[in-house]
C-alpha cells in the first residue's frame, strides 16, 4: 500500500495514522508518505520506539498465551492496528483449534485489511467499533456471532489507551467492558508511560497533538494506569514494564525499563 491508496470510506493518506505508523515501526508495507514521515519524527526524539512495537507484539503473543491456558477459548482484541505476524487468532487457534476470535477497530484502512485477511479464518470476526463506544461494541450482531458473553472472554487492549484523554473517559468505557463480559473473563492492557523518561513526556504530547487531539492530560503515569484495573484482580506479576511480564527469555527482561511501556492482566471476578 506504500504506492497508491485504495478507495476506502473516510480514507484520508495525508494525515499520519497510528496504526499506519505502527505498521511501519514493525516492518509492514501498509503505510503512507505521511505516516512514514510522522514516524521517523518519532524515532528522532525516541529511537527505542521501534523496538518497543516488537515488544508490544511479543507481549500480546505472551498475553494470549497464558489466558488460553487458563481455559479461555475467545478472544476480543480492541483496536487492534493493522494485521501483523503472530496475530491474536493464530496464536489463539494454535493452542485452541475451536478458539473464537473478533478485532475492533474504527480505522477504515484497518477494517480493510482485517476483513480481506483475517476473517478468511474460520471462528474470526472483524468489528468496526470504537472503546469509546463499548456498549454498541458488545452489541454489534458480528461481535454476538462470534462471542458469547455468558462465558469468559479474554479483553485485550493493547496499545490504545495511552492515545485517549481522561475527557474522553476511557476508564469508565473500560469499566462499562469490566462489567459486561462473564466472571473469569481476563482484561489484558498495555500502556506507554514516561515514569523513567520523564524528559520525553513534553514532546511527545506536542507531536501527537497532530493526530490526537486534547492530549494535554496524555501522558499517563503508572499509578493513573493501575486505575483501569479496577474491580479486577491483577494475576503475577501484575503492572509491570512489558518486558518483565512472563518473559519467554529472563534475559529479555534486562533494563526492560527501557521499553517504557507497562502492561498487566487481570482476572475479572
């Protein structure tokens, strides 16, 4: 897609997209001049940035890992970006033949892809819905298809939250998911934060406020992270920074403060 756009409803190629700029970052070829552009400005203020989209994905595959394991056999993924390697049904379907997935997400280029691509398999949906909307998210007849909310559902929210303002309310639209899906249900969240980097929270927040707009409340500290778990009990090792969260590796835990991005999973009782 690096060449010419596709004819998608509210498509526009000369913004910079997060999830366009994610794609980027992990290697992909779904992106434009502008997101291209957005994210090498990025990379100059913070050159770890690109490592931390491999960490996002290895954390994710981990997350979805652990909560199959505990008997969990669907999946909702919110927001999910553009499809990648390893994605939330492969590994699902991996451990879990019968293992239903849906991904949410209201990018139109996003819906494209995820549509001609991953709802090829068998027991996989695509949503087009927004977190801040969740109460049309659970209704929407795709999402009933596929999932079924009197039993437990793994909740993935990845890499969105750290982008909404608490004028937005995100806490209360994760709160409104918290107490819609069944007990056993896991809420998995990933979030940038700038605890250990504090000298980056000022120009981040002016670089994204050309794409996200109200980003003054935005970075988040960890502490105001922990409070989207509430009414859940965090699983060990708890909030931690991605990397040290059931690392496959020890090693790869090392300086993990590094990847500042913190990530837990919770229990939903």
């Amino acid at each position: 897609m690096s060449g010419t756009a596709r004819r998608v409803p509210d498509f526009d190629t000369s913004t910079a997209n997060i999830a366009r700029m994610s794609d980027y970052l992990l290697g992909g070829k779904d992106n434009f001049a502008a997101d291209r552009e957005f994210a090498e400005r990025l990379l100059r203020i913070a050159p770890e940035v690109k490592g931390m989209a491999v960490d996002t994905r290895d954390f994710v595959e981990r997350v979805v890992r652990f909560i199959a394991g505990q008997g969990v056999t669907q999946f909702v993924t919110v927001s999910s970006g553009l499809p990648t390697q390893r994605n939330v049904h492969e590994v699902a379907q991996e451990l879990v033949p019968g293992a239903r997935v849906v991904y949410v997400d209201d990018d139109p280029v996003v819906l494209t892809h995820a549509r001609a691509i991953l709802a090829r398999s068998e027991g996989t949906g695509v949503v087009k819905g927004s977190l801040l909307r969740p109460a049309e998210m659970v209704a929407d007849p795709e999402m009933l298809r596929l999932i079924d909310f009197t039993r437990p559902v793994g909740l993935l929210i990845p890499a969105r939250l750290q982008y909404l303002p608490d004028v937005d309310e995100p806490y209360k639209c994760v709160a409104y998911l918290r107490d819609n899906v069944a007990r056993g249900s896991y809420l998995a969240i990933g979030h940038a934060v700038f605890d250990t980097r504090p000298e980056l929270a000022a120009p981040m927040v002016e670089l994204f406020r050309q794409i996200v707009h109200r980003s003054d409340d935005i970075p988040r500290t960890i502490d105001k992270v922990l409070r989207f778990f509430e009414g859940t009990e965090l699983v060990d090792p708890g909030l931690v920074y991605i990397r040290r969260w059931r690392p496959d590796n020890p090693l790869s835990a090392s300086r993990a403060e590094r990847a500042w991005i913190v990530g837990g999973v919770a229990v939903i009782g």
